[in-house]
C-alpha cells in the first residue's frame, strides 16, 4: 500500500495542511472568481441592471446576458487557478508531488481513469435509459448545434480540472492527512467525505430541496469516491467517475437548479430528490461491484492501520554454492 502511507513520510504538520488550503482553495478561489466578477459587472452597467449584483439571484448569470457557456467557463476558470495553485505549492510545503498525493507513486496509472469513465459511463447511460422510458414526459429534449460544441469543447478540455482538483483535494490530499493523524482507513473514508458533502452545502440544489433533502446524494457520492479510492490504493477510479459523472450531466441532462446551467440536451422538469437518492444508491452499489470484480479488491485492507511497512530483508547467493542466505543471521 502507498497511497496514503506516503503522508507518514516527509513534512506533514497540520498547520501545513490548513495553509495550503487556505492558500490555494481560498486564495485561488479569489483570484480565478475575478474574471467572472469583472464580466458580471460589466454586464449589469452596459445593460443597465446594477440591481442584480446585489439581489439574491445574483449568481443567475442569464440576468446579466451571459450566455451557458460563457458562464460555465468563468464558473471553471476558479478550478483551474485552484488546480494549478495546488499543483505548484504541494511539493515545497510538504516534500511530495501532485502525482505522489494521487497514488503514493511516481506515475499515474491511466488505465484505472479510463475505466473509472467507462465504468460509470454506462451506469448512467442505463439509468438515464430507464428513467426516459418510465417518464419521458418529464424531459425536454432540446439541441442548439452550435451551443452544444461549444459546451462538449469546455467539458473536454476545462471541465478536467474542476472534477480533478475536487478529487485531489478530498479523496488525495485530506485523506492522506487524516490517515496520517489517525492511522484509521475508516477515518480517511469519512472524515473527506463528509467534508466534500458539506461543500457543496451552498449549491443551487440545496438552496431549492432543503439541506437533509440533497445532501444525503453528495455525501453518498462521496463516500464512494473514497471507498474506491481506499480499496485501489490510489484516486485514479475517482478521477474518471467524477469526470464523466459531471460531464454527462453538464451534456446530456440538467434541471432550472443545477449548480452548472449548461445548453444540456435533456431538460428535466421536475426533481424528486427522494427518487434521485434512491437512483445514485443503486448506481453506487452497482458501480463498487462491478470496480471490485474487475480489481478483485479486498475489503478487508479498510480495517488495516496506516503504518510503514518495513522493506524485506535483502538476501543474497553465496557463489560457490548458489544457496540464498538471510544476510541478517
């Protein structure tokens, strides 16, 4: 196991941990949020609407003539300074690279990412197909070409960073901390997960469901990010389901109160949170069996301590008789 026991090495301290976050969640939060800001008030001055700076829909940027994508962008750029923030500052502050808080290793295992997309990709392609078949009446199938390449070029190319950095983040970067503190898999699963569910405590979707309504569905999320995480030794599975799941959603399929509002090609009505919690259930179950039949993980490794396992002791082969001897006796 390297993933996590890579924190047990190096400079750890907390107040490391709480400086880079702040440094990097919260500064490049402020920073990539510039360009938005600067844009949304340009807007409200050119079209004469200051009074949507300050009212409660502020962030609804259809007020100030902003289109989908054009605002997903700007919505995405804070990510990328976060990404890159991290990416920069994680070496120096703590003596690991950004590949070592993926995996623990010195390489990033692709083939895991790709299943992670292919895996998943499937689960919600079958879940949007039944949910079309049961109640297509609640969906609006819509289709600007124009719109929609734009949308499928963001998703390519800058959507990455904002799935990736989240997952670096809480199931990486925390998870390795916690594991250090406490030595607890169990801990390092719950600890991030609870923390990612929370962060998104100020989306559109809780502001319109209600807290205990839609918070149930991150934190179920979450928990498995972490679950497959911990059982892979590393975020790579993570990396790829949490893309493709925020991609399918900001192309295929999206409702009034997304947290992203894209030109989606399917417009759902009305969300039955209740009913969407028992469907992301069933996906996640389904999405763990199937990880764990093709990696053949055991489960067991989540009751086992975070600790340095000692390297093997060196043997050698004595020349004349080519019999392999402990060179500790």
């Amino acid at each position: 196991m390297k993933h996590l026991e890579r924190a047990l090495q190096g400079k750890n301290g907390i107040g490391r941990y709480v400086a880079l976050l702040l440094i990097a969640f919260v500064g490049g939060s402020m920073v990539g949020s510039i360009p938005l800001a600067i844009v949304m008030i340009v807007k409200a001055v050119t079209s004469g609407s200051m009074g949507a700076v300050t009212s409660p829909n502020y962030m609804d940027l259809s007020v100030y003539g902003i289109s989908n994508n054009a605002g997903l962008i700007l919505i995405l750029l804070t990510f990328v300074v976060i990404f890159f923030t991290f990416a920069v500052l994680v070496k120096p502050f703590h003596g690991r690279t950004l590949k070592e808080t993926i995996n623990g290793r010195k390489h990033i295992r692709w083939n895991r990412i790709w299943m992670g997309i292919i895996v998943w990709g499937i689960i919600l392609l079958v879940s949007f197909a039944v949910s079309y078949i049961t109640s297509s009446e609640e969906l609006e199938f819509r289709f600007n070409p124009t719109a929609f390449i734009g949308l499928l070029l963001i998703v390519l190319i800058i959507l990455p960073f904002q799935t990736s950095i989240e997952e670096i983040l809480f199931r990486g970067y925390l998870a390795q901390g916690v594991a250090r503190w406490t030595k607890s898999r169990w801990w390092a699963l719950i600890i991030p997960s609870v923390l990612f569910a929370l962060m998104h405590s100020a989306n559109p979707e809780i502001m319109k469901f209600g807290f205990w309504s839609m918070m149930p569905n991150y934190l179920l999320i979450g928990l498995m990010f972490g679950l497959i995480s911990l059982l892979d030794d590393g975020i790579e599975l993570a990396l790829g389901v949490h893309f493709i799941n925020n991609a399918f959603g900001a192309l295929f399929i999206t409702h009034q109160d997304s947290a992203l509002q894209t030109d989606a090609l399917f417009l759902v009505h009305n969300v039955d949170p209740a009913a969407s919690l028992i469907e992301t259930a069933i996906a996640t179950v389904v999405g763990v069996a199937v990880l764990w039949r093709i990696y053949k993980w055991n489960f067991g490794i989540l009751n086992k301590k975070v600790e340095v396992v000692p390297p093997p002791i060196p043997l050698v082969v004595q020349p004349q008789t080519n019999q392999i001897i402990d060179i500790e006796k």
